[in-house]
C-alpha cells in the first residue's frame, strides 16, 4: 500500500513544545490527552510561528494524520 503525501490542514492549534526536530501540538482549547508530537520536517506552518506558546495553523501528509490518529 503506497502512502498518501497529500496535506491535510489543521487549524488554531497550540504548540505546547518544541524539541530539536519534533513539535509537540494539541488543538487550542484541548486538553493535553489531545497532545501529539509531529518531526518539524513534516510540518508546513500556514500561519504563525513554530514557537512555545503559540497558535499555528499547518499541513501535514495525510500518512502522517493517519499514523498520529488526527485524520
């Protein structure tokens, strides 16, 4: 099964962490259970700023949606 690259969008989430090579994101106004980590390679920010503290809208691979369970 070939894996899908097409984006998917995401909207007003919060970035709660940023590491080296991964983001730590959750929807804005979610709890932490919502938290997932993301590689910043795979992250396209829309708007905003890959910064603690901050509310971002990005894309990512459908695959990678799928495999984190926010598709």
């Amino acid at each position: 099964m070939a894996r899908n690259d097409d984006p998917v969008a995401f909207e007003n989430w919060y970035v709660v962490f940023v590491k080296d090579k991964s983001v730590l994101v959750k929807p804005d106004g979610e709890g932490d259970e919502k938290a997932v980590w993301l590689p910043i390679s795979q992250v396209d920010v829309q708007s905003g700023d890959l910064e603690k503290g901050k509310v971002i809208d990005f894309e990512i691979p459908e695959w990678l949606a799928q495999d984190r369970g926010i598709d």
